[in-house]
C-alpha cells in the first residue's frame, strides 16, 4: 500500500504499519508462518493490527474478526465464548436514573458489573459507589474505599458513579483517533481494537469513568461470562481503555444491564427516554432531578433523585 497524504496524517498505528509494509511481509511469510504458528496466534494478532476502523469494516469483515476474538479467548482464557455484535435498537435512546434515597452502599452493582462484563479481577472496576459523609458533596471528595458492613455517620448517603453516558461527550471529542464515539442508541463505545491507549479521554472525563488496562487483564476461566459483544464486554487486551456501556450485549437484546438486575433496592432504572409511558420517563417528568457536573454542558443521559 503506498502512503498518500490522509494515512501519513493518521495518526493510527494500523496505518503505519500498512504504510511500512508488514502487510506485504505477512503474504509472503504466510506458508512459513503456518507452520510455526499451528495455533494461528502470531497470524490472528497480525490480522487484528491490521483491521480497520470497525465503523468501516462490512458485515463480512467482521464476522472474521468476532471469530477471531472467539478463537483468542480459548487460546488465551482456555473458554469457549460467543462473540455478537447487536446493532442499535432503531428508534430508542437509552437513558439511566438512580434513586438516591434507596441506595443503601451494598455495592452489589459493582460485583455484577465487574462478573458480567469481564472486568479484571485485579484492579477497580467501571462501576463506583462513592460514600458521601455529611457536608461532602462533590464527586472527587467521596469514600471509595469504604466499610460496607460498618455504620456511616448519620446523614451520610451514597453515590452511584458509572459512565453517565453523556450526549456531547468529552472523551470522544479527546480521542485523536476516534476510537471512541456516541451510537445511535445513545451508547458512548470504545473499539478496543483501534484504541491507541493514549488515555487522553480519560483525562478529558469529568466523571472518572474510564478504566485503562495498565496490564493485560486477569481473567479467571471460571468466572468469564460467555456471551459478550465486540463493543461491550468481549476480554480486552492490556494497553486499551475501557468503561461502563450499560451492558450494551444485554440492553440491545431487550435485557437489563447487570447493575440494575443486582440491585436489591430497586435504585436504578434503566430505560428507553423516547417512551413516553416508560419508568424513566416518569421519573424525569414528576421528580426533582439533577445530573453530575452540569455546568459542564457534557450533557449526561444519566439523572440522580431522590424519594423527598
Ligand atoms: Fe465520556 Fe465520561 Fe461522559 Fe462517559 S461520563 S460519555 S466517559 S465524558
Ligand atoms: Fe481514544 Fe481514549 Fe483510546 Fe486514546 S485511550 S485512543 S483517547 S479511546
């Protein structure tokens, strides 16, 4: 492939490195490469550096690469899982409310989330839940680390934090490789593949909901959910971002997101914003509501209340 000005400005490394030929070297080297990959590893991790923008890829393209994903997870992880890539639920907009007055801190969400989504058994997860002792009321002063099984102060509540979601998000206007995008559906997703891990949406979230994977992540073969999605909860490599999609490999198959299944207070609704007979539409039309940061004009389809 010769280099034309637009993939010398792309600052992707799958351009670069089609640019300087690996992919002419991976045809020739192709009869010498399968014998000393039997297990086609070295040719599926080449194929995978060499993808293109999933936004561009066609529907055949990939079917090979959810293969290729299958293929890698029982290679590397010793499971056999499904990979599907649901498209957007045409005609729906995905929105998110928490009842504060009924979240006790049990932090149930945040194991089912961690399960769920194949989170890394080490490290923190893409669902937070913040102790918030009286006269603390800002994002960055809440409890992490707390006791869930020792008494809080009088007054003090809890806030749960994921990926608000937001409708002009400042982690994909960050992203200098658009790794990172809002689906039709409302969803805000990271292609793990194309990611760079240049962290700038990180530091451009003003929720601190993005997690990046500073190691390859531990996976137990025990504890990986089978049925995962490209965009959503697939194992990731070390070196990519990742966050909270509302479970897009449930909620695009009519299915809750495992936070709100978990949940043994019934403080978090999940729903579609565009039914006007829905729980989420009620909520925002009778309740006092009010999102994280607004000032920030992030727009966030996530919205807290209370039952007072
Ligand atoms: Fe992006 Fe952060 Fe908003 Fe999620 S909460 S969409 S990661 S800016
Ligand atoms: Fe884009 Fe974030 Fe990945 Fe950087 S780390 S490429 S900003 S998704």
């Amino acid at each position: 492939m010769s280099q034309t000005p637009e993939t010398l400005l792309d600052p992707s490394r799958r351009r670069w490195l089609q640019g300087a030929g690996v992919a002419v070297t991976t045809v020739s080297a192709a009869p010498l490469m399968a014998l000393a990959d039997p297990e086609g590893a070295v040719a599926d991790t080449l194929e995978t550096l060499l993808q293109t923008h999933y936004r561009r890829m066609s529907r055949t393209e990939i079917q090979e690469v959810l293969h290729r994903i299958e293929r890698r997870a029982e290679r590397e992880h010793g499971v056999r899982i499904r990979c599907q890539d649901p498209p957007p639920v045409t005609g729906v907009r995905f929105g998110f409310a928490v009842n504060l007055s009924k979240c006790k801190g049990l932090r149930h969400c945040v194991t089912a989330c961690r399960q769920e989504n194949n989170v890394s058994m080490q490290g923190s997860g893409n669902v937070r839940v913040l102790a918030m002792p009286p006269g603390v009321r800002t994002l960055e002063s809440g409890e992490v680390e707390y006791d869930a099984h020792t008494p809080m102060p009088p007054g003090s509540w809890f806030l749960p934090v994921q990926c608000q979601q937001c409708a002009d998000p400042a982690c994909v206007r960050a992203c200098p490789v658009e790794a990172t995008w809002r689906e039709p559906d409302g969803i805000v997703v990271i292609d793990y593949d194309w990611c760079i891990g240049c962290r700038y949406c990180a530091a451009a979230c003003p929720y601190w909901a993005r997690r990046f994977n500073w190691q390859k992540p531990h996976l137990s073969a025990a504890h990986i959910t089978p049925e995962t999605s490209y965009l959503g909860n697939r194992p990731r490599p070390v070196g990519v971002m990742e966050k909270c999609t509302w479970c897009i490999q449930r909620t695009r198959q009519g299915r809750m997101p495992a936070c709100q299944e978990a949940c043994p207070s019934g403080a978090r609704i999940f729903g579609d914003l565009l039914d006007p007979g829905g729980e989420l539409r009620h909520i925002l039309e009778h309740k006092t509501i009010f999102r994280l940061k607004e000032e920030l004009h992030t727009d966030p389809q996530t919205w807290y209340f209370t039952d007072v």
